[in-house]
C-alpha cells in the first residue's frame, strides 16, 4: 500500500481501563494528563476508567493536520465524561474506525456520532463485526453458549448519522497518512485469536475464534518509522506487527500502542513467545493498554524497561 509518510502523529487515549492522571512520565513522546491538559486541576483526578479502549489519532503532514477516531469504548457516557474533563471536541474528527466488533470497542458508537451531528460520518467496519457473538463455555454440567453484549446495528448506525464503510480489505485514510489494514494473517503458532468464540451467520453458530475483523490503524512517521495502534490484537500482537511491515515495505516499527489481549490465565503460555518475538521486532516504544492484562505488562517491562509506557486515560503520544 502507497503509504504517505507523516511528518508527525499525536494520539490520544480517551478510554481504558487505568487511571494514572498525575504521575509524570520523563520522555519527550509521553505525556500524562497533567503535563499536556490547559485548564490543570483536580478535576483530572475525576477521568474515568472503564473495560474499553477509545483512541484519538491525529496525522500532520506539513499545515495538514487529519483526525481519525479509532473505537468507541463501552459507552458514551464515559466518552463524553473524559472529553469534557480533557477538553477535546469530536467536531473534527473526519471517520471513525472500528477496530473489531466487540461491545467494549463499539459501546459509544452512536453516542459519537450523535454528538458529531451529521449524516455522513464515515464508520469504517468490517462486516463481521457487525454480526450477534457468543463464548463457549465447558462446564461441569456441559457445553454452554453464552452471548457477548450486542454492537450498534446496521440500521442504527446510519439512523444516527453514520455512513457504512463496510470492507475486509485494507484502506487507506487521512489523505493517505494512515493505512488502515485488512484481515491479518496469522503466521504464529501461538497466536489463537479468541479461544471459544462463535458469531451468529445465516441463522447458525459458526466458529469465530480468529475474530478476522480485527484490525490496527498503522502511520509511517518521517525519521521513525512505523505507529502502530491497535484495539485488541486478537490477531496477535506479533501477527500485527509483522503485516504492518508487509503491508507498508517499512522494516522498522517504532511504536505499538493499544491491547494486546494477554489478559487473564490462559494467555499466560502465550506471553514468553510474544516477548521473545517482540525483541527480534525490537520497537522503541511499548503502550500495553485495556486488556494486555498484569501478567503481560509486568513480562513487557522487564524486557523492554526502556520502551515500556505504563498507560492512562488521558495520555497523550507524540511521535
């Protein structure tokens, strides 16, 4: 993909699921909230954290400065609440792009584009993740199915303003500065996608494990190299990284910012590979965010010390 590369990239986290407002971070490309807010205050003390993640990315290339919303967290409510305390408007934002259709990346999705208020506001999806999930579950008493909170609708999303932009492959936005990719291909053994998922197609569970709707946002910074933002890496963090650089022909990744989907016990066999395979990759930057899980960030600090970035609400990246 024909790639423009940006002069800069700033990026915004407005949900997750910490809160860490007033410890700062000493590095240039870093910023807590009370490093970078205008009106500083205790009100920052009040940013809430919530089960989700909702990132504002802004690409500048010479006086061209182009937004782009990536995900929507679990609800408007908290959107709304952290914009009003970061003093951020959505009034500029140009599309909004869904990274995969879970409820914790989609839950503010119509609040969003309420609040921009037009009857064109690009959505950028894949068409799986526009479909009813559900997680297996072994029991003791057997095989259960149980449904995954539902995301906006077809129909919902254009009644309130949203223009369907519905495509597997990747597309290029913000006037060619940021690539957002297709289905990511899974080249490790170790990298599973989401164990027990069903999707609900033409009337029948089907298998839904790889969550193919999983997709990153991807920038190619002058001097740097590649950004790297992701939702929820279902597809793997390792699996992203390395389509990042196919898909761009840039070997060097710069900067990952997002989940990396290593939460809970049974990810734990999975987190040495990913660390292991992250070293050969070799990025200057690392921002676990949402549901990489404790296990996994405390893993990336060891072995990065001097590219891991504890995240926040409210944290500010400036590459």
């Amino acid at each position: 993909m024909s790639l423009e590369t940006a002069d800069g990239i700033e990026i915004t986290v407005l949900m997750d699921n910490v809160i860490d407002s007033f410890s700062k971070l000493t590095r240039k490309d870093a910023l807590r909230p009370s490093q970078w807010v205008e009106k500083r205050g205790p009100h920052l003390g009040h940013l809430r954290a919530s089960h989700g993640l909702s990132v504002l990315v802004r690409v500048r290339r010479g006086s061209e400065t182009r937004t782009i919303l990536y995900d929507t967290g679990e609800s408007g409510e908290v959107l709304s609440h952290n914009l009003k305390i970061l003093g951020l408007s959505l009034q500029n934002i140009e599309a909004i792009v869904i990274s995969h259709g879970h409820w914790d990346h989609t839950g503010g999705l119509l609040w969003v584009l309420q609040e921009i208020a037009r009857d064109d506001t690009l959505v950028y999806i894949h068409p799986r993740a526009l479909v009813p999930r559900a997680v297996t579950r072994t029991t003791e008493s057997g095989e259960t199915l149980r449904r995954l909170e539902p995301v906006p609708t077809r129909s919902e999303i254009v009644e309130t303003g949203g223009k369907l932009m519905i495509d597997p492959e990747p597309t290029l936005l913000a006037d060619g500065m940021l690539l957002l990719s297709g289905e990511i291909p899974r080249r490790t053994d170790y990298e599973k996608g989401f164990t027990g998922q069903k999707a609900l197609v033409d009337g029948q569970w089907v298998d839904d494990s790889l969550v193919v709707d999983d997709r990153v946002l991807i920038a190619k910074v002058k001097e740097k190299g590649l950004v790297v933002v992701t939702g929820c890496s279902h597809a793997g963090i390792v699996n992203i990284s390395h389509e990042a650089t196919r898909l761009t022909g840039t070997a060097t990744v710069h900067a990952i910012v997002g989940g990396f989907h290593l939460i809970g016990p049974d990810s734990a066999t999975r987190i040495p590979h990913t660390t292991e395979d992250l070293r050969e990759i070799s990025p200057e930057v690392i921002v676990p965010c949402h549901c990489t899980g404790w296990r996994a960030q405390h893993a990336l600090a060891k072995v990065f010390p001097e590219a891991y970035i504890n995240n926040g609400v409210g944290n500010l990246y400036k590459f």
